[in-house]
C-alpha cells in the first residue's frame, strides 16, 4: 500500500502496452521509463503475465505502465496468458500497440486494436525497432488505415521515444470519469470530521488509504478536516467551534458514530463515498434489496480488490458472511475473491459483495459493476450492506438526495 506521499495506484493513469512475442514491449518501458524497468531477452515470450510498474513518466505525471504477453502466444499455456493479456483491457485507460517491422500487423494486431477500440480507450500505433534497416511502409500504412496515431521510435537507441511521449500527451484520455470523493460535499472553509478507529486492521503507523485520499480531497477543496478515533467523535462535537458541514465514519464504527452525530449534520462512511468515487452508488444501493431475497445455500461472492493479511475477525472474511447468515437464518455458499482475480461468470451467484476498490482504477470497477449487471447479479460495496444490515443505511446516503430517492422507491430504508 502507498504511504501518505504517494499517488494511489487506483488514482494513476494506466498505460497497457501490448504487441507480438518480441516486439519490444519490455524494451519500450525501459525506453520510456529511462530505467531497467523491465526485463529484457531476445528469447520470445520473455514477459509472461502483465508486469505492472508504478512510476512517473514527464510529463505525463504519475502512471501505471502494464507490460503483458505477446498476444501471438501459443499452445495451451500460451492462450491462458492470452487470455490474461486481454483481461488487462478492464483496466487499461490508454494502450500502446507494439508493431514489428520483421512481422507485418495481420489478425492478432486487427483483433486487439478492435477490442481496444469497441471500450473506448485511445490506442496509439508505435512502430518499434526503427534502428533496424527496414522500412515501416507497411506499419505506417496499417495505422493510417485504421485512424491510429503512429510513433516511430527505436526503444534501444532511444530514437523517436520523445515524439512518441508528445503523442501520448496530445491522445491521453483529459476526462477518467472519476466522480468527486469528498470535494462536492464541502466548501471552502468548511469542516468535516473524521471518524478513524484504530484497532487491530488498521495498519501500525499509517491511515488506509480510504482515509488518506478523503483527507487530501478535503484540503484540495479547501476543507479542513479533523480526524478522531470513534470514542472521541462525542467530544469534538461539542469542542470545535464550528459546525461540522459532514462526518465520515469507518464502516466498523458506524452504530456509535451515527448515534452520537446530530441529526442534523450530514453523515457517512468512506466506503460510501468509495461506492460512488469508484463505481456506482445508485446500482450498490438497489443491489441490497437482494438481501432480503437470500435463502439457506444462496451463493455469494464477497470480492476485495487487494490481497491484505486477514485478521481473525476480518470484515470480508468473517464480518460480513456472520451478519449475512445472520439475516437468513441459515448457512450460504459463499465464494472470496481478491486482487485481480474477478469470476468470468458472475451468473451463478445471487449477491456480489465487493470491497471499496481503493487499489483499483474506476475504470476496472465499472468493468465488474457492468459484468455483474449484464448478468442480472445485484452488486453492493461493504460500506452499504454494513449501513443495511445496521440499519443506518437512509442516514448514511443523506449526503447523497439523489440515491437516498431511489433507495425510498426500493423501500429498503431499514433492514
């Protein structure tokens, strides 16, 4: 997990660069990177899975750079790591196709530009190895024809590597349709509390991250924020000298935090605000009335986006199937996933529970909340089923009118 300094992985540009086995893709990183970032052999097929790097590339600012396999792999493992490699494009905000002057695009290059384009995410043709004495006629030309951007560049000489840097500057996407965190909920000057509990989750000498990226909104927003443990929030209630235009409360702490903020100050969780930031709130929330609908042996997906170490009474884990078995009266068939391991096939279960997706982009959240909805699977994030199951929900969307409507239409304002 990033410390307080750093951009959030889920908060960089993702830049996925894809190509034949030995195209340069590894070596194009290193290229546009200025470091041994990559490995690199003449050996087809060096890179195996996608090799994900945080780093900063001027001056494009901070990205993610995703290095995958040749999409040309063959055999049984090679079209699992196919297969990998296009499960990539969930992610991917802008794509780079590596042309080989020694193998002219034919399908494999049609087909991924196809995929690419049908999601809307800007492709950019790089015509590698200009250092070899070959033209690129033909790379140019299929390029042209397609409406691709095309680079030219040498990734072991360096040459065309500054031109191609421009090109990704002029095409990267200037609106990730990112939703506000906290920023739209607060003015300039205004105050907002927030209720951090520090127990045995919580990571010895640092904030999660949930907790950082609010605080950082607020004071980009010209916020300030105040942070509290759960038995202080009473406290500094009744001691700051202004009103509080918000409280945010961890999820863990959302029965007392609700009951000692006033009912007139507006209330939330920092997974609510991550259901709206990362995904889709309105879906999360029409996705609880499932609940009511589960029965003993009802399957249940409960998906994190991250791969923390699990505590003995671990919310994803432990948490949420007791609450869950609770309400139904009987066992489920719950099923975890975590990372970047999402089920292909989301149809089999009647409920997808899913983390706030703090170490993923929107773009890959949107991608599962969007699987889940094509499979008629109600969706929800764990700050909304804990507001449900606790029965705070209606209060906990107060910030939010708009959901709040349509969680009345649903007649699910109390468990």
């Amino acid at each position: 997990m990033p410390s307080m300094n750093e951009t959030p992985i889920g908060s960089r540009l993702h830049i996925s660069i894809f190509g034949r086995r030995n195209a340069g893709k590894s070596s194009l990183i290193n290229a546009l990177t200025n470091q041994q970032a990559a490995i690199v052999s003449e050996v087809a097929g060096t890179t195996t899975d996608p090799v994900i790097k945080a780093m900063e590339i001027l001056p494009l600012g901070p990205v993610v750079i995703i290095d995958t396999a040749g999409i040309d792999d063959t055999g049984a493992l090679g079209e699992k790591r196919v297969r990998r490699t296009l499960q990539i494009l969930d992610r991917t905000e802008m794509a780079l196709l590596v042309l080989d002057r020694a193998h002219p695009p034919d399908g494999y290059e049609q087909d991924l530009a196809e995929r690419i384009r049908a999601r809307d995410i800007p492709l950019l043709a790089v015509g590698n190895k200009s250092d070899l004495d070959q033209p690129d006629d033909a790379l140019r030309q299929w390029a042209q024809t397609r409406n691709l951007p095309y680079a030219p560049v040498s990734a072991i000489t360096g040459e065309g590597i500054d031109a191609l840097k421009q090109l990704m500057i002029k095409h990267a996407p200037t609106d990730r349709l990112e939703p506000p965190l906290v920023g739209d909920l607060v003015r300039p000057g205004d105050l907002a509390l927030l209720v951090v509990p520090i127990d045995k989750a919580a990571p010895k000498g640092r904030l999660i991250l949930p907790q950082v990226m609010t605080l950082r909104d607020l004071l980009d927003h010209d916020a300030y924020g105040l942070v509290v443990k759960e038995r202080e929030l009473r406290m500094a209630l009744e001691r700051v000298g202004q009103r509080p235009r918000l409280v945010v409360t961890d999820s863990q702490a959302l029965l007392k935090a609700s009951a000692d903020t006033p009912r007139d100050i507006p209330f939330t969780s920092f997974s609510i605000l991550f259901a709206r930031y990362k995904g889709d709130l309105e879906y999360a929330v029409r996705s609880t009335r499932a609940i009511a609908r589960l029965q003993p042996g009802s399957r249940v997906l409960i998906a994190e986006a991250c791969t923390h170490h699990r505590q003995p009474d671990d919310i994803g884990n432990v948490q949420i199937p007791r609450w869950l078995r609770q309400l139904v009266g009987g066992d489920l068939r719950f099923t975890w996933a975590s990372g970047q391991d999402f089920p292909v096939d989301t149809a089999e279960f009647d409920l997808v529970v899913h983390c706030g997706a703090c170490m993923i982009n929107r773009q890959q959240m949107m991608s599962r909340v969007r699987q889940a909805q094509a499979a008629g699977v109600p969706m929800t994030n764990y700050g909304v089923l804990l507001a449900y199951v606790h029965g705070v929900l209606e209060r906990a969307l107060g910030p939010f009118p708009g959901v709040r409507a349509a969680l009345e239409d649903e007649d699910l304002t109390t468990a």
